[in-house]
C-alpha cells in the first residue's frame, strides 16, 4: 500500500471517528435532558396534585420553582382549569393532553406532547381515573430543544471545521510532501532505466524540497563520480597503450627477424626495459590511488618532517646542481604519519615545482610550526600556470600542456598522489600559482 492511500485512508478513518463521535452526542445530550426533565416532573407530582384536587389540605412543601411547571384540572366535562401556569403569562401556550391516562397509585406514563398554539414541547403526565377529574402536570421542552439545537449546530460546525482541517492538512501534505516524494520515486525509476540527466524540482523552505535538493546533490555526485571514474579508466588504457605498444612492436620486430643486427637488438631490450619500467611505476601509482581511495590506514608513527623537508632540498640540489634550492625549515616538526609516503609526497611536490617551473626557476622548501598544525611549502618563482590549469592540477592524469605529451611532464600522477596521501594523513593540501610569477604548493598536517 502506498503512502498516499495509506494517507487517505487515515482521513477516511478520523472523518468517520469525528462523525460517529458528533451524531452519539447529537443523540445523547437530548436523550439525557429528557430523561432529566422525566425525573424533575416526577418529583413534582405531590406538590402538583395537591394543588389540583382541593381536597387536601394543601400541597405539601416543594423546591420546583413555580415557573418549571404547568398544573391544570380536567373537569369531567372536558373543562381545563389551570392551577401552575409556567412559565408564567396570559398568552403562553398550554400543552396539549396526553393519548394515555396513568392512574393513582400505577408508574406514571410520561409523553412528549406540543403546545396547544405555537409554543415549545412538553413533557406531559395526565392522572386520574376514568370519569372523574383529572390532572395534567407538564415541564416545558423549550430549554431542552433550545440547548439540542445549539448542540447540533456546535457539533456540525466542528464537523466542518474537522474536515476543513483535514482537508487542508491532506492538501498540504500531498503538495508539499508526497507529491516531491512522488517525483523523486519517478525520477529513481527513470535513473535505473538509464535517463541520467533526471533531476527533481523541490520547493524550498520544506522538508520534501530539502530532500529533493539532496537527492539532487547525491544525482550529480554520483555523475561526477561516473565521469571521474570514466576519464581515470580511459586515462590509464591511454597511458598504458604506449608502452604495451611499443613491446608488441618490438617483439613483433624480432619474431620476423629484424633485430639481426646485435646493436640493433641490444638497443630494442634497452627501450622493451624503459618501457616496462614505466609501466611498473604507472602500475605502482595506480595501485596506490585505489588503495588510498579505499581508505586503507597507513603506517602511523612518529615522523621528523623537518629531517624530510632538508632532505628533500639537499636531494635536490644533488640532482639539479643548476638549481638554486633554498631551504628554510625550522626544528621540532613531528607528525603521525609514514614516514616513506611523506617522503613520496615531498618527491612528488619538488618534481613538479622541477618541471613545470622552468630551467632556470629556484626553489624555495619552507617549513614551521602554526599552533597545532605544520605547514609546508614548495615555491617556485618560474613560469606559473593559467587559472585553468591551476584548478585542475591536482586531477588525475592531467598535464598541463592540451596536448598531454608524454615527455618531463610523466604520467601526470604526482600531486593526485600527493592530495591522497596528505588527506590520508588528515591534512590538505592547495596549490596558489600565477602566470610570470611561479607556483607554491602548501602543505598542512597535524602536528604530533
């Protein structure tokens, strides 16, 4: 059962409770006043016939207020003779005489009678016996029907309102809440059917318009997710290719006997080495990013980045004697790290400030203490990159030149795996860059 007819069928089921609680009490309250009005008249028996049969003494002492009841005497020849005229006054509406006579000493037969003229109902009671005087005692109905009426229109008008509550509140409901979650059950079938451009239009400031809005989110996360995913498969086959290809080439070259020549021969192994070598060292990167994407711990230990930071620009100096490398890295800064993929990262940071910066660009490594983090920075005063190219350095498999040439540049790997593993580190990492006036890669994890 879906949750709009279960909806539904809740409002069916507290309109009928309402109705049925508004007709008992409809039938109840009037059936209480007369059997009240019963009793009162009863109780007025003695005064009233001592009244109407002269008789006695006297009628005996009553607390029914005059006003409350009628007494008359029926002379035996039809004649009424008022003794209680109630309410009082000279034209008020008698009431009519009862179908059926209760006899002195029987249970009193009482009867809903109505007035003579235009006026209210009665509770009337006729006594006596037949052929001779008799006495009819009634209790106006007027407060009783006026009190029902006022009732009656009471309960209609909570009924109404009920039901106009309920049918605003099923309106609201359905508009604001099940209709947006409609929507987006319909735009989840059309997503697994394959429409994945579906999104949902959600109303702002209500809960259903939070959801769509997150679902929505989630929709273009998941495509992000598809497309990063797409291009990072796409990118590997496209990196992968070259070197399998030129092993097939050279492979095929020798099974139909052209490396005959010995130099010949040595320099192919020499290219089949680097290649395979490449592909190693791609294989190795890849399996890192999946395993970091994965979330496995790394090695967690007590880490002197200063020691890495110096190494690191000592290492560079050694490599790139032209350069000029610059170290300013103060004592004291530990982390809770791997020491080995601390150092990937350092390599990989200086090799792109290496690459990308120029022939004759320094190198500045900096390191501090800021409160309860360390911070790193790799500076470079070379070329620097364009917005665009800033925004995507950290991209898988991404180079900076549109042609992504496979020369200095590598696999385009290097930050991608430097994000990783700082994030697995719980830090971050940015990267600030401006076209003529070089790049800086700051580094931020905390400190132990």
């Amino acid at each position: 059962m879906s949750l709009r007819t279960r909806l539904v069928a809740a409002a069916v089921i507290l309109l009928v409770a309402v109705m049925t609680a508004g007709v008992t009490i409809v039938r109840i309250v009037p059936r209480s006043q007369r059997a009240e009005i019963d009793r009162e008249l009863i109780r007025s028996l003695p005064f009233a016939v001592g009244f109407a049969r002269p008789d006695d003494v006297g009628p005996p002492p009553f607390e029914q207020p005059f006003e409350e009841v009628y007494v008359a005497r029926l002379v035996s020849d039809g004649t009424r003779v008022p003794i209680v005229v109630a309410p009082s006054g000279a034209n008020q509406a008698t009431p009519a005489i009862p179908s059926v006579m209760t006899t002195f000493g029987t249970p009193p037969r009482i009867e809903t009678v109505p007035s003579t003229g235009k006026g209210p109902r009665w509770r009337a009671m006729l006594l006596g016996a037949p052929g001779s005087d008799r006495v009819l005692v009634a209790l106006s109905l007027q407060r009783a029907d006026t009190t029902s009426r006022q009732v009656r229109l009471t309960v209609l008008a909570a009924g109404l309102g009920i039901l106009l509550v309920l049918g605003l509140a099923g309106w609201w409901v359905l508009r604001l809440g099940l209709n947006p979650i409609a929507e987006i059950t319909e735009a989840a079938d059309a997503i697994t059917a394959g429409d994945r451009t579906r999104r949902v239009v959600g109303r702002r400031r209500t809960e259903a318009g939070h959801l769509a809005r997150a679902f929505n989110v989630m929709l273009d996360e998941h495509q992000a997710d598809e497309d990063r995913r797409r291009r990072f498969v796409a990118d590997a086959s496209h990196e992968l290719r070259t070197p399998v290809a030129a092993v097939r080439g050279f492979a095929d070259l020798y099974r139909n006997g052209g490396l005959d020549d010995p130099e010949m021969l040595g320099e192919a192994m020499r290219r089949i080495g680097d290649e395979s070598k490449r592909m190693a060292g791609l294989v190795d990167d890849l399996v890192l990013l999946a395993r970091l994407d994965e979330g496995r711990a790394l090695e967690t230990q007590p880490v002197d980045l200063s020691r890495i930071l110096r190494d690191a620009a000592f290492d560079t100096s050694a490599t790139h004697p032209n350069r000029r490398v610059t170290s300013e890295v103060a004592d004291g800064l530990v982390v809770l790290g791997d020491d080995a993929r601390l150092r990937q990262v350092l390599a990989n940071v200086v090799h792109n400030a290496l690459t990308h910066g120029g022939a004759n660009a320094s190198l500045v490594v900096r390191g501090w203490r800021q409160g309860e983090l360390c911070v790193v920075e790799v500076s470079d005063d070379g070329a620097g990159m364009e917005p665009e190219q800033a925004a995507r350095a950290f991209d898988r498999f991404y180079r900076s030149d549109r042609a992504r040439a496979r020369h200095a540049n590598g696999a385009g790997l290097g930050l991608s795996i430097a994000r990783a593993i700082t994030e697995a580190h719980h830090g971050r990492v940015t990267l600030e860059s401006a076209t003529g006036r070089g790049t800086t890669v700051r580094l931020v994890l905390p400190a132990a």
